[in-house]
C-alpha cells in the first residue's frame, strides 16, 4: 500500500463543472432542505471517508455533534491532497472543496469503487455551510483552511508538524437555507451502524457534544463489525423468533463487482431483503435484488423438487412463498453504478443482476446440502407460506367482491369529502366514535374525510395475512382508501392506483392507549401499505394536551414547558384545562387546534433507515416483552409518557 501513496496526488483530482446553482437549488443536490437534507450533509462527509477506508486507507472515522450544531468528521486516512491542481490553479484541497464534481471518486486509477450516490460531496456541504474548516495532516504537516459558503475565507497555511496523517471537516451548516438545523442523533447513529455493517473491520464513533450525563461525559457511540452482513441480519432479527438459527453468508466477486450477501428466516410472515449498492440504501431495488431473488428461489425450488419435498404442499408453490419470513442483505459495490426510479435509488446496471444471482446459487446450494435438517424445516415453512397464500387470496377477494368505487363498497362510518381530487383530499382516521363524532361536526366537508375506528386495531405484526381480512376494521380501512392488493410487480403490494386521499392522518388522544392505537395503525400501514409512507401520504396529528386561559387570552399548549411560560406571561391566575381525549374538546377547539390547515401541524410519518424501523416495529409490536422493556426504560427520558 505504502508504494502507492504518493500515487494519490492533484493530478488524480478531476474537475467535472462548477459549484454556483447549489445555494440556489439546494434540493437538486441533497434531496430537501428539511431535515433529511441536514443530515445528507454528514453523509457527503462521511462517504469520503469510508471511501479512504475501502481503498485501504482509513481505519477510524469519528463523528462529533458538537455544541453548536455544527459538525466535525475525522479519518485517519491519507489526507486530501494539497499540492497545485495543474488545470484550476490552486491547491487540490481548495479544489476539492469547492468544485462539484471534484475529487479522486472520479478517477479510476485512486479509488475503485465510491461510496455515496450522486458524488456531489464535500464541496456541497461547503456550499451550503457558513463555515467549513479543513484540515489535512500529511507529509508530515498540518494544513489548515476556512471558508463561508463555499469560498475561501483563508489561504491554505502550513500549522507546525504531524505524525500522522488524515482529515478533519468541522462545518456549520447555513440557517438560511435549511428549514432544520438541528441534528439527531438517533439519525446518524443509525447511518452509521449500518456502514459498520456494511464495511466490516472499520471503527466508525459518534459522539454528541449537547448531551452529558451526571459525571459530564458526552454522549457517545461506538460502531464496528466483524462479519459484515452476517452481524447486520442478526441485529435486523434480534427480536423475532429464529426459524434456522444461522445466517448464511457469502462475500465474493463475481464478473468483477464485489457482492455480499447475509440471509436467514425467522417464524414471521414477512419478507424483509435490504438492498445497498456502494452503502446507499437502494430502496426501490434494481437489479442486484432481482439477481438475489432469483438465485434464492431456483436454488431452494431445485433442491426441494429433487428431494421430492413439495409433493405434499397439495397447492401450486410460487416464487413469493420461498421469501415468507426472509430476512436478508444485499450489498454490491460497483464502479459505475446507474441509477433510476422515482428516487434514482434503484440499480439499472444489467451485468450485476447475473453477478449476484451465480453467487447466491452457488452458496445457498452449498449450505442445503450440508445441512439437510435446517434445509427441511426451510422447504416445511415454504409449504405453509403457499397454503396461506392461497386462504389470503380468498379472503381478499371476499373483501374486494363489492367494487370499492360504489357507494356499496364504502364503510358505514365513513363520512366521506366532496371532492374528488384525491391530491386535495384528506382522511382522518379517529379513535373512537365519540372523538369521530366531533371530527365530523370540525371538518371541512369538502376536502375532509372521517373515519371513526372502534379500539384497536388488529396487531398485523403477530398476524397471517389471511386472518387480517376477517379484521372489520382493516377491511374498512382497505374500503375507506380504495386500496387493493397486487400490483404488476408484486402479488402482496398494496395497489395505489385508485387511493382517494393524498393525506391519511391518524389522530388519537394524547395518551398512552392513543400511543398504542397510532403505533397500531403505524405497524398496519408499514407492514401492509408501505407505498403510502414511501409516497409520504401518511400523517400524525397532534391535538393539544392543554388549555391555558387568562381572562379573555386563551392558548392552546402541548407541553408542560408551554404552560409555564403561558403562565409566566399572564400570571398566576391561570386556569390550565387538561384534555384527556379528543371526544372532550368540541367541535371548535378540534379544528382550530389539530384539523384547520391554517393552525395544524401534522407529523409526517417518514421511513429513514427501513432496516431499523423493521426492527423497532418488530420489538414493538412482537412478541417478545423483554426488549421491549428495555427499549422503553431507555428512551423514556426522551418521552411524554401520561400514566
């Protein structure tokens, strides 16, 4: 490694075009400049590294969230070069960080494969912060720079000596542009995880400057793997129950393009398959997942069929049968990968899907042969996914015989919108008939639709799919949308064609019991209609817990802090009113305090990391209580919890 080192240098720094429209269209570059395009800013930074790291470099890469908000990224790699750009004139650094498009990512000969999706990377972040601070020990040095949106503030100066060598990116991110300026930490804990996983034998850390514990000790995390995917489907299954006890596990090459491949079934009925390609999260699939499954289902149907296994299934077993209960990771790095899809997450390149296919054949063929028993008991729980496809069918077609579209098709209790423009139109999904009764007396007829739901729902987490559809109120649910199940793609996927409402809002009391209905209605949408979360159609309401009224000044409060400083504001003659349910507020207070889009706010439901939401769902909502317990205990600081 040591003979090349030199070989990284400013004639490997390639400029592709210019920085100006990134502070005019920022979205363009990172998505949104909500808090999603907040937290892309990190990932631009950390994908350098990880870049290091895979080209051999790096070892360490540590995060800080420091007090201030701002961000510092730290790797022990090679340093970014700092010696003259022959074409632009100055430093390969300056270069680096202030061209979009710049960086060794472009050259062939300095990394063989990169990290990180659209390549916009550092000079982005630079662009978008109102400070940014460099700095790069190598060759024995340490240099130094600052700059404030995307300019440099300073030249490039040499501070003392280094025996080591590595970058640091410190920056602060511009409040001008982004609507969210505040990190979580949750977030990037996640992100980073999942990169351990994904590159085993790399220390990633985080560490949280704004939190301290009594002794004064920041907030910190560590992140390492040593088995890679393997770790990954074990931490992604921790909490459901094992079907086989082992995780199969290939990491190999196949026709040039490294593939890696963790998988193991559980007693669930769902099939969760991670995608990821260069350690993006590939969400709408592509090609490498279509050679996995492929791989998957003509090797476990072959070994079946040869050991005459499916001759007592008595229905016709299909390729969804064989992924019931699946977990699995998929993870390609490919030199030039080519995106498309509404997100442009999903895989074009045609030559992995074959890649990835030979390689799964070839290691899920080893493995059933050398273990027969668990081999059996994978082929028993095909055969019991294909007989209750086939009651789900029924079932489904008991549900869907009536034509949604016909006021025949449509729930009782639905108070239904005049409108029919489903982009404008709202569903409000209400606990109890009671707080469904107000909601519709607050409602805007127009655009406003009520659904009034009797307890709680059916936890479709612990549930068969044929059992789901004998649910009066999930049938209403599927009625009330116009939602069907199957799409070309996917028999079991929720068909969105006819979807009436653009916003399907779930408004509960501010309690525990409503806690538990949203958590249940958050389980049915992610397990059953995962396309509305992904079209981010789903919302969370949020009526107030309080009223605050001093005379003829009222407020409406959802906090306990908020109603100190109502308090403080209007002295100690307060009178606070506590709202135990919706179906105590009329019809008044409802709509101007969680209903009116003029005074609301909705919480989007968004699905940021789906391999830890799987796994906080199935904690949740599974049947195990033991960590459950722990995950309550750990975040109930954290928490507005009414005993």
């Amino acid at each position: 490694m040591s003979e090349n080192k030199e070989e990284y240098s400013a004639s490997n720094i390639q400029v592709l075009e210019g920085l100006e429209a990134v502070r005019k269209r920022p979205a363009m570059y990172i998505g949104d400049i909500s808090a999603k395009g907040l937290h892309h800013l990190v990932y631009e930074v950390v994908d350098n590294s990880i870049d290091e790291a895979l080209a051999g470099y790096a070892t360490h890469i540590d995060v800080t969230i420091n007090e201030d908000n701002s961000i510092t990224v730290v790797d022990n790699g090679r340093g970014i070069p700092v010696d003259m750009h022959e074409k632009e004139h100055k430093s390969a650094l300056e270069v680096v960080l202030t061209v979009l498009h710049a960086g060794g990512k472009f050259d062939k000969g300095s990394y063989k494969v990169s990290g990180g999706l659209h390549g916009v990377g550092v000079s982005c972040v630079n662009a978008l912060s109102t400070y940014l601070r460099a700095e790069v020990h190598r060759n024995g040095r340490c240099y130094i720079q600052e700059y404030s949106c995307g300019k440099p503030t300073t030249e490039l100066r040499v501070e003392g000596e280094s025996t080591h060598t590595g970058t640091s990116i410190t920056f602060k991110p511009d409040a001008s542009i982004f609507t969210e300026t505040v990190y979580s930490y949750d977030t990037l804990a996640n992100r980073l995880r999942d990169l351990a996983f994904l590159n085993a034998g790399i220390h990633l850390s985080l560490t949280d400057m704004r939190h301290r514990d009594a002794d004064g000790n920041p907030r910190h995390e560590e992140f390492y793997s040593e088995t890679g995917l393997q770790e990954f489907v074990e931490y992604i299954d921790s909490n459901k129950e094992s079907l086989i006890n082992d995780v199969i596990h290939l990491n190999t090459e196949r026709q040039g393009i490294p593939v890696e491949v963790a998988l193991t079934y559980n007693t669930t009925y769902n099939e969760n398959v991670f995608s990821y390609v260069n350690n993006i999260n590939t969400i709408e699939g592509g090609t490498h997942l279509t050679g996995f499954r492929r791989g998957l289902t003509f090797t476990l149907k072959k070994y079946a069929e040869e050991n005459k296994m499916l001759e007592k299934a008595k229905v016709d077993v299909s390729s969804d049968d064989f992924r019931e209960g699946l977990t699995a990771v998929v993870s390609v790095k490919v030199m030039e990968p080519q995106f498309e899809g509404q997100t442009k997450t999903k895989l074009g390149n045609s030559e992995v899907s074959g890649a990835v296919q030979t390689a799964v054949s070839e290691a899920l063929s080893t493995y059933l042969e050398e273990h027969p028993r668990q081999a059996k008991t994978i082929v028993e729980k095909v055969i019991l996914a294909a007989q209750a496809r086939h009651a789900a069918i029924k079932a489904r077609q008991n549900v869907q015989r009536k034509s949604p579209l016909s006021s025949g098709g449509l729930p009782g209790k639905l108070a239904d919108c005049s409108s029919r423009h489903a982009e404008e139109c709202e569903l409000f999904l209400v606990e109890g008939d009671s707080a469904g009764g107000t909601a519709k007396s607050a409602r805007d007829r127009h655009f406003q639709a009520i659904l009034p739901l009797r307890g709680k729902i059916l936890n479709v987490e612990k549930a068969m799919e044929h059992s789901i559809y004998d649910s009066e109120e999930i049938t209403n649910l599927f009625r009330a949308l116009r939602v069907t199940i199957g799409t070309p793609d996917d028999p079991k996927e929720a068909n969105l064609s006819k979807l009436a409402y653009h916003k399907i809002i779930i408004m509960t009391d501010a309690d525990v019991d409503g806690a538990h209905i949203a958590t249940l209605l958050m389980t049915f949408f992610f397990r059953r209609m995962r396309p509305i979360i992904e079209h981010g159609y789903l919302y969370l309401a949020t009526p107030p817990l309080y009223k605050c009224v001093r005379g003829k000044t009222e407020e409406y409060c959802w906090t306990e802090q908020q109603v100190q400083q109502f308090i403080a504001a209007n002295g100690d003659k307060t009178k606070v009113y506590r709202f135990k349910g919706l179906g105590e507020m009329d019809d008044k207070e409802l709509r101007e305090t969680t209903m009116s889009p003029e005074y609301r706010m909705l919480k989007q439901v968004q699905i940021e990391d789906a391999a830890e939401a799987d796994r906080i769902f199935s904690m949740l909502m599974g049947e195990d209580v033991g960590p459950r317990r722990d995950f309550i205990e750990e975040h109930a600081n954290y928490a507005n919890i009414d005993a």
